[in-house]
C-alpha cells in the first residue's frame, strides 16, 4: 500500500513539475504580447495554472499526511 501512496505522489509531483515549465513559456509569451486582450487571456490562462499547481499540492499534503 504503501509503494502505491509513493507512485501516486511522484506522479503528482511530476505533473508540478510540468505545469511550472508550461508556466515559463507563457511568461515568456506574455512579455512579447502588446494587445491588451491577449494579455488578459494568457493572464487568466497563468492563474489557471496556479490553480492547478495549489490542487496538485493539497492532494500531495493529503498524501503524505495519511502515511
């Protein structure tokens, strides 16, 4: 049971790791971007991101709090 809790939290903490490399693209995206409405997308589409990066944490603590 155990080595299965261990799967599933490096697989939650690889798909941190991917969505913080997403992130650096669209901040790099978001730098070149002068139009105002496109900036707000790739904005929305950063907090989205984080979002999931906050999910992905709570599910990580959940994790390593029932061991």
């Amino acid at each position: 049971m155990v080595n299965n809790r261990q799967k599933v939290f490096d697989g939650l903490l690889q798909d941190y790791a991917a969505l913080d490399e997403s992130a650096d693209i669209v901040v790099r995206q978001l730098r070149k971007i002068s139009n105002p409405d496109s900036r707000r997308k790739i904005i929305k589409e950063l907090r989205n991101l984080e979002n999931r990066r906050l999910e992905l944490l709570d599910q990580m603590d959940g994790l390593a709090k029932s061991t």
